[in-house]
C-alpha cells in the first residue's frame, strides 16, 4: 500500500485494490460458464468513456497538490483505477446478463406453470367426459328399461280400450233407449219452452212498443227544451242589448260594478239552467243510445228464437222421414233371414252307399254352418250399421243440443245485456236524480250562506249604528262644551284687551313721572343725561315691545277662537256627511294645566308693578332689570295671560 498524499479529504483509488474480489467460479452457478467474457467493444468504449472523467479530475487535484516524488505513486494509482474500472465494468455485465438470465428462468416457469394448469384442466374435462359418457350409458339403459315398460303398457292399454270399447258399445245400447226418452221429454219440453218464448216475444214486443213511444216522447221533450233553451237564449241576448241601449241612453249614470253585481244572479241562474239542460240533453242521448241497445238485443233474441224454433220444426220432420224407411228395411232384411234359416237339402238316396251318404250330410252340415256363419255376419254387418247411424243420430243430436247451447246462451248474453242496458238507465235515471238533489243541496246552501252574509250584514250595520250614535252623542256633548266655553273665551279676551289698555295707560302714567321727575331734577353733566336719555330709549323700546306682545296674545286667542269654532262646524258637517266615517280627534280649547303652572311661577318672579314709586337711590336701570329679573319681559305678558285666563 501507498502512503495517502497531502490531501486529508480524498481517499487514493488504492483503497479500492486492498480487497481483492472473490473468485467467479466460488459463488457463480453452473450457468455461469455460458457467459462471454467481454462485451462489445462499442460498449466498453461508452463505459470507459462515463468511468474516465472522474478519474481524471482526481488526477488533475492531486498534480495540483503536488509534484515530484509522487509523480510514480500517481502512475500506480492511475493504473489500480483502470484495472478497477474493468473489473467494475466486467461485474456490471455480468449482473445485466444475471437479470437477463433471471427474467428468462422466471417467464418459464410461468410458461411451465400455464402448460401444468393447461393440462390440469384438460384432465379435468377427461374426467368429466369420462363421467358424462357413464352417465350417458346409463341413461340409454334406463331410456330401453322404459321402452320396454312403454310396450308392456302400450300392450295392456290395447286390451283395456278393446274392453272398453266392448263396454261402450253395452253401454251405447243402454243409453239408446235412455236418449229416446229423453228425447221425448225434450220435445215436450221444447213445446213448452216455445210457447213460452212466444208469449215472451210478443210481451218484448209489447214493451218494445212502449219504450220506442217513451224514446219518441223523450227526444220531443228533448226538442222542446232544446226549443225553449234556444229562445231563452234569444230573450237573453235581447234583454242584455237592452240593457246595453238603456246604460247608453242613460249616459253610463249607473257605475258598471253595481250593474254587473245586479245582472251576476240571473246570470248566474241562465248559466246553471242551461248547464243543466245540457246535463239533460246528454242523459237523454245516452239513453236513447241504451233503449237502441236494447231493441237491438231484442231483435237479436227474437231472430235466434225463430230460427231456432224452424231448425226444431226441420228436425222433427227429418226424424219422422228416417223412421220410416228404417222400419221398411228391418222387416225386408228380416225376410230373407227367414227364407234362408230354413234351407231346402236335398233328398237322401237310400241306394247310395254309405260314404256317399256320410259325404253329403257333412256337406249339407257344412253348408248350414257356412249358411249360419253368414247370417250371422249379415246380422253383425246390420247391428254394425244400425249402430253407427245410431252413433250419428246421436252425434248430431249433441250438435244440436250444442247448437241450441249456443243459441240459449247467445240469448243469455243479449238477454244480459239488456238487463245491463236497462241497469245503465236505472243508473242514469238514479244519476240524474242525484244531480238534482246535490243541485238542490247547493241551492240550500247557497240561500243558507246569503242569509248568513244578510245577517252578519245586518249586524255589523246595527253596530255601525250604535258606535255612531255614540260617537254622535259623544261629539254633540263636546260641541255644547265648546259653545259653552266660548262665553268664557269671549271674556277673556275682553279682559285682555282691557289688561292692555290699563298697561297702556300705566306706561303713560311712568312715562309722564319719568318726565317730571326729569324735569323737577337739576341738570346734571353731559355724561348724565345721555344715560338718562338711554335708559329712557330703552324704556319707550320695552313699552314697543310689550305692546306688540299684548297685541299677539289677542290676536292668537282671537284666531284660535275662531279656528275652534270652523273646525266644530266643518266637523260636525262631515259628521252628518258619513256617520261611519273614522272618528277625528277633539281639538284642544286653551292652555294645557301645565303651561298655566308654568305662567303662575313666573308670575310669582315678576317684578313690582309699573306704577309703584322707586326711591332715587335705588332706580332700577335696565341693566339692573336684565340682571335681577332676566324673564321680567315675559312675566308681564305671561302674568295677563294667566289672569285672562284665570
């Protein structure tokens, strides 16, 4: 090993070469062998290019560091790096070509774990088959086991329909004679029943002919109406542009709402008239409909009758034509059978030998049985055929019985539907009636409702009266109030205009004392007698004023006065105008309580009166008026009004 170099923050590639890389063949497997030992060249030339710059630059910061005797060292190392790059290279090739390898083994053991279930899976359908064909084997076993059992019972169901068909025919013979009875008793049943159904028919035809005329006389009625709805109509339409020409005529004097509200009723009423006429119209149409429905049915049930009773007619007519020529033929099939029972044999020859004798007896013996054997298949072959026409008869005896069936339930069903029909009237009938008891019903209503609305109406307009009444008795007691107050308003207004002049007049009385006691003082200096002069200014300003204010006062009383008594009359005229009116409040006469507390108090804080003499010494200047009693303006006036008033 090297010594490290200078540099105390870079490890010599040195480092890398003091552990030697195990042997290959130590932990390599067998596969190993198969691999080239060196790749490309193009890429050895790519690794060593990517591996080469950083050696370089560490090359490049040791020759940096220093020179000289290390340069060897250098070289050595240069060398270690290269051969650890290819050994780096050489490791890196061979753990591409491991995963490669790796990747191989992996996709087949997939490849042999799909051809396992592949063949697993095949066993399976063997198996399956193998089932499917034991399965199959075992069925065609049984499948013959029941063919056998289905022969066996093929066989033994032949024995029984030949027994059965001996039976049938005992049973065919028993029931012949049964039939013919049974027959007869038809016959006179079906006599019976005819004349019965004519009697029915003849009763329908009856009925019929009295429906046709209720029919004939409902679409009359349905006409008149029809008629009357039309004219009524008419007349509507006449007496609305009447009422159109009189509203014209008239000038539109009467407000549209009240015409409206007096024509709504009886339009109203002509709306529900002809609502219910049209009800009307339509039930009768639907049961016209239902009584066609029902002539229908009857001509329907009249024609089966009829032709049911010529099918009777022809049948009885064929049964006597074929009872006849059966008769004929019994008795000429019997002659012959009588003939040949007793046959002619020829006369026996005592001169003939014996075997000639034994010969010709057990010809004649074997003619009698040929002879017997013959007849009896004649008879056979007649029974055979009398048994058959019988199985005929019999068959079309049934096909007429299913024909008349047929009929007697066609005339059920027309029968049914004419019940329906008529149920269907009954219904409408019953729903008209409903109509109208529901109709009535709301008419109840409605009067019951108007003569609610009437009286609660009336009621309210006899509450409506009380509170005016009251409201009137009431406003009557506050006008006589007013009209007695009014006096009183009239006297203090008197008063105040006398309050003014005794106030005029003391100012006078204070004027002329000023004046002379101006007059009985001696003159004094120039600084003095313009303060007299001013004090004497503001004085005749302070008469102004309160003279303008007593002016105000009577002039204010006079216009409330007078504004009392227009807004009592104008009330009292609106009053009369409409008594349901919202009532308006009282308008206040006067002072309020308060405000006359307020006057006292500043009547107590006046000053003495004008007329009362002032010592010299202590004349009030106006200043010492403003100082002392700054409200004394307003006490004068508030004092007058407070005695006005009082």
């Amino acid at each position: 090993m090297l010594p490290p170099s200078g540099l105390s923050g870079l490890v010599p590639p040195s480092h890398f070469q003091a552990r030697p890389f195990p042997a290959q063949s130590r932990a390599a497997p067998p596969w190993v062998s198969d691999i080239p030992p060196s790749q490309p060249r193009a890429h050895q030339d790519v690794s060593e290019r990517h591996q080469r710059p950083p050696v370089t630059a560490w090359e490049q910061g040791v020759s940096g560091a220093g020179h000289g005797p290390c340069r060897r060292g250098r070289s050595l190392e240069l060398a270690g790096s290269q051969a650890l790059s290819e050994q780096a290279e050489l490791i890196s090739r061979q753990l591409q070509e491991l995963r490669r390898l790796e990747e191989e083994v992996r996709g087949l053991r997939e490849t042999s774990l799909k051809q396992k279930m592949r063949l697993e899976a095949q066993a399976v359908e063997l198996e399956a088959l193998a089932r499917a064909e034991k399965a199959s084997q075992v069925e065609a076993e049984g499948l013959r086991a029941a063919l056998a059992g289905a022969e066996v019972v093929r066989k033994n169901l032949e024995e029984g329909t030949q027994r059965e068909l001996e039976e049938v025919q005992r049973l065919h013979q028993e029931q012949l004679s049964s039939l013919m009875q049974a027959h007869q008793e038809a016959l006179a049943s079906l006599t019976s029943k005819t004349e019965g159904l004519e009697k029915s028919l003849r009763s329908l035809e009856a009925r019929r002919a009295g429906e046709a005329k209720e029919l004939a006389e409902a679409l009359n009625e349905a006409e008149l109406l029809r008629k009357q709805l039309s004219k009524t109509q008419e007349d509507l339409e006449a007496q609305v542009v009447l009422v159109e020409n009189l509203r014209k005529y008239v000038g539109e004097q009467v407000p549209p709402e009240a015409g409206s509200q007096a024509w709504e009723p009886e339009r109203q009423e002509l709306l529900d008239t002809v609502q219910r006429l049209q009800e009307d119209r339509a039930g009768l149409h639907t049961t016209a409909e239902l009584l066609q429905v029902r002539v229908q049915s009857l001509v329907c049930v009249l024609a089966l009758q009829e032709e049911e009773l010529t099918r009777k007619k022809l049948a009885l007519l064929l049964k006597q034509d074929r009872e006849v020529p059966k008769a004929g033929g019994i008795s000429s099939s019997a002659l012959p059978r009588a003939h040949t029972s007793c046959p002619q044999l020829p006369p026996s020859d005592s001169l003939e030998p014996e075997c000639v004798r034994k010969h010709q007896s057990l010809l004649s013996r074997w003619r009698e049985k040929v002879f017997a054997l013959l007849v009896q298949l004649r008879s056979q072959e007649l029974e055979h055929r009398d048994s058959v026409k019988a199985l005929q008869g019999q068959v079309a005896e049934l096909q007429e019985q299913l024909i008349a069936q047929s009929q007697e339930r066609a005339i059920l069903q027309r029968s049914l539907q004419d019940r329906a029909a008529e149920v269907e009237v009954e219904r409408m009938g019953t729903q008209v009636l409903q109509q109208e008891l529901s109709r009535a019903q709301e008419a109840r209503q409605r009067q019951q409702q108007q003569t609610a609305r009437a009286e609660e109406q009336l009621k309210l307009v006899a509450g409506a009266v009380c509170s005016c009444q009251i409201a009137l008795q009431s406003t009557t007691a506050k006008l006589e109030q007013a009209v007695a107050r009014l006096p009183s308003l009239g006297n203090r207004l008197s008063y105040a205009v006398r309050k003014v002049h005794t106030i005029q007049g003391l100012m006078a009385r204070k004027l002329a004392l000023a004046e002379l006691h101006l007059e009985s003082c001696p003159p004094l200096a120039p600084p003095a007698d313009t303060e007299v002069r001013l004090e004497l200014q503001q004085l005749r300003e302070e008469r102004n004023r309160l003279d303008a204010e007593l002016q105000l006062s009577a002039r204010l009383i006079q216009q409330e006065g007078r504004r009392s008594a227009s807004s009592s009359a104008r009330w009292l005229s609106s009053w009369s105008r409409s008594c349901s009116g919202p009532r308006r409040p009282w308008p206040v006469w006067g002072c309020s309580w308060k405000q006359r507390g307020r006057a006292s108090r500043r009547a107590r804080r006046r000053p003495p009166a004008c007329g009362r003499s002032w010592p010299s010494s202590r004349r009030p200047t106006p200043e010492l008026c403003r100082r002392r009693w700054p409200r004394w303006r307003l006490g004068c006036g508030s004092s007058s009004r407070m005695r006005s008033g009082g």
